[in-house]
C-alpha cells in the first residue's frame, strides 16, 4: 500500500477529521529517513484503523514542509481535526515510538475517561473504576485511565493499585504520580492492618490519616500527618513524612489543600 501523499488538502486534512493521520515529512538523500521509513510504515500496518500514514516528499512539496514549519527531517507530525496535534523530529527508537504514538493518539473513549475522572472528583470511586475497566478493555495501553483507575482504586482497594499501574513508573509524563500512588495505597491499606504499625502515641492519629486518604479528605490527612511529624517525627521510618509528600506530588503543588498546608507540613519535617 502507498503512503505517498499527492493530494494533502483530502489525505491528511481531510482524512484526519475522521481518522488520525501520522505524517512523515521526509527526503530520499536523508539516512534517518530511510532508517524510520519502514518503520513507521509496519506500525501502520499494524494499526488497524487507529490512525492512518502519510509520507511527504519535502524535494516534491518543499511548500508544506513550509507550512508546518519543517526545518530537519524525518519529521512526524500527527494530524487530527484538521491540526496538527503533536510531532517528534529524528529517528527515535521503535519503543519510543510506540510510546508517542499511544499518548498523543486522541482516543475515541476520552469522554468515558473524562467521565470517569468527574466521577472520581465526586468520590463515585467504584462507578468510576467500573467506567475505567470499561475502557481498558477497549484500550489496554490507555495511560491516563490506568493512572486514574490507579486513583480510584486507592479509595475502595488500596491492594489492587500496584498491578493496575505496573509498568507505568517508565513512563516520564506519569511517573511521579504512579509513585506517590503507591506510597498512598501503602498508606491506605495499614487501616486494614493496624498491627503492623509500632505502638506509639502517634499511632493512632496516623490511622486517622491513613482513613482520610482512603476516603479522599486530603485535608484531613494532611492535618493529621503533620501532627504525627510533631508529635514524633520518626514514627514507623518516617511514613508520615512520605505520605505528605505523596499527597503534594498526587495533588499537585497549586492544589488548595497543598497550598493550605505547605507551611505547617514543611515546618513540621524541620521540628
């Protein structure tokens, strides 16, 4: 099958306003070309009807590479809506490539996703995993649902969020909140098991943390967190301490609660 373009205004911009187009800028003189090429042109056979290749010869359309702004080949750019939705320059590795092209794929289920994430902001978090298993079975490699399942899971089944986010801590846009999910699911799952925690006049106000992070009153167990840090600052190797920081990292730091108890969580570690 040729990928090669002759009419851009209907193959890609047209095209892309029903199915994504993954557009090769490239040139017969260019070695990385030749190199990603091939490549990219048995991704797209294996794609099914996810998105759709297209290859410019910028020697024959030197105006489009214009347009878009192409100064070094090969060039990606993935069009979608008739835009250009995002792009990489160079020939990257075959997983490198696969990883770009799952993230910046506009997926067909992203209202489910972004269903599923009100529903979590409103503390539906079983309706929400439901919604989320939905749609992993329909798109496994889908990195957001399985971070927000991931989420979601923290609240009904701490147990469970380490294997619906494994493999993910490779992935760079994601991996701060992959970790600080796991330390809170650690954190969450000691309300089941209380004994595993060392006696101590803290204790008890740590579990009334741990129970706020499993209901998802981030205020509430930062309060507490940082009374267990005054009270004993190096209770059970120091979990209050890595819970709070789990929660700014999940959170983020503009977040209400975090700019709340900044100050007070931060002082508390330097008692």
């Amino acid at each position: 099958m040729s990928h090669d373009v002759t009419d851009f205004q209907a193959e890609v911009i047209e095209r892309s306003r029903t199915l994504p187009v993954l557009v090769d800028f490239w040139a017969a003189w260019c070695g990385p070309c030749r190199v990603l090429g091939p490549l990219l042109e048995r991704l797209a056979g294996e794609a099914g009807d996810r998105w759709a290749l297209a290859k410019v010869d910028t020697e024959k359309f030197p105006e489009l590479a214009g347009q878009y702004g192409v100064t070094s080949i090969p060039s990606v750019k993935l069009f979608a809506g008739g835009e250009v939705v995002d792009e990489f320059v160079g020939a990257l590795p075959e997983a490198d490539i696969r990883r770009w092209i799952d993230a910046a794929l506009p997926s067909p289920l992203a209202a489910r996703v972004a269903e599923a994430r009100g529903l979590v902001a409103g503390r539906a978090y079983r309706s929400a995993a439901e919604t989320l298993r939905e749609v992993l079975a329909a798109e496994p490699r889908n990195v957001p649902a399985r971070v927000l399942l991931a989420e979601a899971l923290l609240h009904t089944d701490p147990a469970a969020v380490a294997e619906a986010m494994a493999g993910l801590e490779h992935e760079p846009e994601v991996g701060d909140r992959v970790e600080a999910l796991r330390t809170l699911a650690r954190v969450a799952a000691l309300v089941e098991r209380p004994a595993e925690l060392p006696e101590a006049p803290v204790k008890a106000r740590f579990l009334d943390g741990a129970r706020a992070v499993r209901a998802g009153d981030w205020g509430a167990a930062m309060q507490a967190f940082i009374e267990v840090l005054q009270g004993q600052r190096g209770y059970a190797d120091g979990i209050a301490r890595e819970a709070g920081r789990a929660i700014f990292l999940h959170l983020g730091i503009r977040h209400p609660v975090c700019e709340q108890y900044y100050r007070a969580f931060s002082s508390a570690l330097n008692v």
